[in-house]
C-alpha cells in the first residue's frame, strides 16, 4: 500500500472478489516502471492515483477467478491485462484515439498478490501470454506498447538515423524498436555512463554523455551538419524537450515521449519550424492495437526484453525495490515477484 511519497507498506489486504464481467489474476510478476518511481519519490500523479492504494501496473499472471458468465479467459490461462481500456465510444474512441479516450479506465496494482481485472478492460484489453514467454517479459507489454504507438506516429524509416535522450528503460525501448525498425544509426544521449554502457550493449551505434560533451556538435559531426532523422526525448523534462527540438535535421521529426509535469511550458523556435519543416509531435500511452502487437513482439523475440530485468525481488522487499532504484545507475527494471 502506498501511503504518500516514500511511504510504502506490505499490508495484508482482502483479496477482491470478481463482479460482472471482471476477473481475478493471480500476479506472478510485476515490472517496475518510471512512472512507479516518479510517484514513489515525488507523489505528483496524485490526481490519477488516489491514496492509499495498490499501485504498479506492469503485470501478468494466472487467472484464479472469473464471472460465470464469462466464456474467455479460462481458470489457469496465463494472462496480462491493461493498464488502460478505452470505451469505444467517447469522440476520441469515435475518431480511432483510443489513446485518448475521455472515459479511459486506469488499472493500478501490480504490487499484489492478485489483481482484479475490470470488465472493459477483459474485453478490450487482455490478451493470453503465448507459452515460452516469462511473466516478466509480459509484463513489459505495457512500456512496449506506449514506445510502439510513439514510433509509428514518428513514423521511423529504413536507414534513418535516430537520437535518443535517456537510457533509462523507456529510452532503452525506444532503442530496441527503432534498431528493429531499420534505423542504421541509433545514439543515445544520457548523463550516467552506466547506463550508456548498457546501451551500447543493447545495441545502440553511439552512446553520448550530455554532461561531457556538447551534444548538438557531435549530432551535427555523426550527421553530415544536418541533425538526425528524428529525435526522441525519453526523459519528460523541459530542458531535454527543448534539447530535442536542437538535434533533429531540418524537415526532420522531433518525438517528444516523456511526460513533463502539467503546466510545463517549452520554448519552440519559430525559424526552425517554418524554414526547417521540422515536425514536433507528442505521443501519450497506447491503444489496444498496440499492447496486442507488443505482446506478439516479445514473445516472438522480435524485440527481445529480457536483458531490461537487470534483478528480481520478492514483492516483501517492494520497498527496497524502490530505493534501490532510486540511487542505482545499472539496475533498469526489477521483476517482482509475490
Ligand atoms: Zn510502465
Ligand atoms: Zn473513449
């Protein structure tokens, strides 16, 4: 249960019994996540979360329970579900932006022993994990998803090359899709060379440490002067938005992925808009589509994710999990597990 900012306690709860159309899941792993720890240290997504609650929403696990009149999922099958499920029916539904749903359901904890599913999202929302596939990796589904859906909108090409601000996990996915999607350069941009190293190894092209090197002049240098294809800002902060409307190439895409806290202004230049054709765009969370695709996409080992769960603890020590994350720079993702 999360109390407040830091204020994490393991407390037995009832477990949830299932209503109409809902089911009930057994957590066998969870994954933490950025967003977890921003809420963890600084509490700021207080108008989503309500507290105390469970939180954590990378899961999967076993179903234990569900309504009768349910035909799917069956007792034991082995499922992930949400974070989110759209209506359908709002006007964003109506225009296909599921991702912006004006009725979204939200589903938090992941940090549980079970997990009760609601019943939109057992229907728009939940998906069976494919046999040889870790609960772990499923559980990734989720950051999959919201780095696909920023990646399609960017629209990322054959041979393009990309620059990448963060090498945390969400920086690091971003890397592992766009390599997959043919990207010939991909460099990553952060402070901590830890994770730098870990980005090479996962197969970025250049690794640059912002607090070492004036990043622009090198992008310009790997570049030919023009700036990079698309730029990605996986951070969510206003400083390294503006930096990523610097690197990309004129008639270029800037994706700006991370979210900055709300009333965050950012400068734009204006030259560089008209006269350079750049595009800007903001991408937020995911559509059903693409939580399905994600799955389909770990489990085949397409993109594989597993090298992302860098320690696994027991759901005892979730605070812990916390803290470690909180000051560690090689760990990316803790698996866990109840
Ligand atoms: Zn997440
Ligand atoms: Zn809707």
């Amino acid at each position: 249960m999360l109390y407040g900012v830091k204020d994490l306690k393991v407390e037995d709860v009832e477990v949830p019994k299932v209503e109409a159309g809902e089911v009930l899941v057994k957590v066998k792993a969870a994954t933490t996540c950025g967003t977890d720890l921003k809420i963890f240290q600084r509490g700021y997504v207080e108008k989503v979360i309500k507290l105390p609650t469970i939180f954590g929403h990378e899961w999967a696990g076993e179903v234990v329970d569900s309504d009768k009149s349910l035909e799917w999922p069956k007792k034991g099958m082995r499922v992930r579900a949400g974070n989110s499920a759209p209506c359908l029916h709002c006007a964003m539904c109506q225009r296909g932006k599921y991702n912006l749903c004006e009725n979204m359901i939200w589903l938090w904890g992941a940090y549980a022993e079970y997990i009760k599913v609601p019943a939109r999202m057992v229907l728009v929302n939940m998906q069976e994990i494919p046999e040889g596939v870790s609960f772990e990796e499923a559980a990734i589904t989720e950051p999959l998803a919201c780095v696909l859906h920023g990646v399609e909108e960017a629209d990322v090409k054959l041979g393009d090359t990309v620059a990448i601000i963060g090498a945390g996990p969400i920086g690091l996915l971003h890397l592992l899709t766009v390599k997959k999607m043919g990207a010939t350069k991909a460099i990553v941009i952060d402070l901590v060379n830890e994770r730098l190293d870990f980005a090479q190894k996962l197969g970025a092209d250049v690794t640059i440490n912002s607090g070492k090197e004036n990043v622009e002049a090198r992008i310009k240098k790997l570049t030919g002067g023009c700036g990079a294809d698309v730029a990605i800002e996986a951070i969510g902060l206003p400083a390294t938005w503006e930096q990523a409307l610097r690197l990309a190439r004129k008639g270029g895409v800037v994706l700006e992925f991370g979210g900055c806290p709300p009333g965050t202004e950012v400068k734009v230049n204006a030259e560089m808009l008209h006269y350079g054709e750049l595009t800007v765009m903001g991408t937020f969370h995911t559509t059903p589509l693409h939580f399905r695709k994600a799955l389909n996409l770990i489990a085949t080992r397409t993109i594989d994710v597993r090298p992302l769960v860098t320690r696994k603890m027991k759901l005892d020590n979730i605070k812990e999990a916390f803290e470690i994350l909180s000051t560690s720079k090689n760990e990316i993702k803790i698996g866990v597990v109840p």
